[in-house]
C-alpha cells in the first residue's frame, strides 16, 4: 500500500539514462530539501525506438522498484515513457502521484510570432496519443516541423555534447526548420537540454529553445504540496542513484551534467522485474 505518510521520504525519477537528469537538475533547484531516487534504466537506451508495450513494461517495473524503495510520488522524466505508459500508471497507482513530461506545445504556440514551431523528439513520442491531443488542443493554425534526431541521446549518454558528430545530428534537424520559418524550437526529450548551448549556436538568438524541466519541478512542488507531502527539513535533500547500466558511466557523467554526485547502485532485471545485484 502506497502511503508515504512521511514527507521525509525520497521523490522518485527515472529515465531511459541520464536525460532526466536535467529534470532532477530544475528539482533540485526548486527543492533542495527533498530527498531523490534517480533511477537510469541505461540496460535498455535508448527507449525512442523500442515497442510501445516493452517501455511500458519497463516503466512498470521501474515503478515498481521506486515504490519499495519508499518513493512518494514518482516523476517520468523521460517523454517516451510518459507516452508509451504514463496513463496505465496512473490508472493501475491510482494512490501514487505521478508527474510525467510532455512536449511543450502549449507554450511553443503561445510563444511563436511566425506560426511555426519545431518539434525534437523521439519517435514512440511523436505516435503517441498525447502529443497528437495537445497539437489538436493548442496548435491549430500553427505549423510544426518535426525531427527525431536519430543518434542524438546516445550522443549525449556518451557525454559527448559539442562534437562534430552531435553538431551534424542538429544541424541536419534545424537547418529545414530555419529555412522553414521557425522561431520556437520545443525539446521533447529530457536529454536534449544538455545541448541546448549547441542548439542555440545553430538557431541564434532570435529562435527560442524551449526546456520542459523547470515546469516539471513546478509541478512536482504542487503535488506534493497540495498532499502536505513537502519536506519540511532544513537540511540537504541526499541524492541516490541506482543503474541497469554500468555504473562507472554514470559516475562520469554526473558531475557534468548535473553538478552533484551521489552514492551509484547496480540494479538488474529479471522476468521485467528489477533486483539489487548481488555483490560479487
């Protein structure tokens, strides 16, 4: 039974890998005094072109793993799985308090002044059912231009941000896009804020990039405030990471990418459920 009765217990977030680390970055910003579980199921990266029903049932597995670890409320920092399974979740946790991630259309298009919009995201994402509601929802008379980016996340998994390989994989997004019109760029994946120096190279300065992290966290605040579920604390929220990958990977990329380290464990799945690996 989900009861986190104590407001001291830890927020939960995963990702694919360490994308949603720039979700738990505007986190940690907005509340320093939570305690987080981050938790990067790099044993299958990248989720984008994966069928629909295996990242639902990751992110059911993984949720289920957060919740035994005492999480209060679980954020799918990872737009993929919010796609392919954030409404499952919340119908099969109705006691649980999920915060999902979805492309930013609605700001996009109150943003734009030429009507067009570019779109990065991954390919589960731009077939799901939210993406097209909130395009039907927000977007008529609006133009989008969409791009997968192919290459982008792992690029980004490897840490490398601003190199020619990564600054072709935007290039070849964005030029159509510019040549297009487009003055608002919408980063639908949580890994893409990491290059977001590298984006605005491409664009200039009259072209706004749009990241969802900061809306995420805002929202996380309110569920857990209007649960009474804030940590009152004064200290430090502790960060803990657990890693279907390698753990040293992890390791390297954290002071990068969120400029926080913490205490890394190795996790492994069995039958789509995830266990504490063993110390050898």
């Amino acid at each position: 039974m989900h009861n986190p009765s104590l407001p001291h217990q830890p927020i939960g977030v995963f990702d694919s890998g360490v994308g949603g680390l720039s979700v738990l970055r505007a986190i940690r910003a907005l509340l320093p005094h939570e305690h987080v579980i981050y938790l990067a199921d790099q044993a299958h990266i990248p989720y984008g072109p994966r069928p629909k029903a295996h990242i639902k049932d990751f992110a059911f597995g993984i949720t289920e793993f957060l919740l035994a670890q005492g999480a209060k409320l679980i954020v799918v920092a990872c737009n993929t799985a919010s796609a392919a399974a954030l409404h499952d979740l919340r119908a099969h946790f109705p006691n649980v308090p999920f915060v999902g991630m979805e492309p930013a259309v609605k700001p996009a298009a109150a943003l734009t002044r030429t009507g067009r919009v570019g779109v990065l995201a991954t390919p589960t994402t731009f077939a799901g059912d939210l993406y097209a509601a909130l395009v039907d929802r927000y977007a008529q008379g609006i133009e989008i231009y969409k791009n997968t980016c192919p290459g982008l996340v792992e690029q980004i998994e490897k840490g490398a941000l601003d190199t020619p390989v990564t600054s072709a994989i935007l290039e070849s997004a964005l030029t159509p896009m510019l040549a297009a019109g487009v003055d608002t760029v919408v980063l639908g994946c949580t890994h893409y804020p990491f290059v977001i120096p590298q984006i605005q190279g491409i664009t200039g300065p009259g072209v706004h990039t749009i990241d969802p992290a900061p809306a995420v966290a805002r929202q996380t605040e309110r569920m857990l405030a209007e649960r009474g579920w804030l940590n009152s604390s004064q200290a430090e929220g502790e960060l803990s990471f657990f890693t279907s990958g390698e753990p040293s990977n992890l390791d390297a990329l954290l002071p990068r990418l969120l400029g926080e380290q913490g205490p890394i464990t190795h996790i492994s799945w069995n039958n789509l459920k995830l266990e504490l690996t063993p110390s050898p």
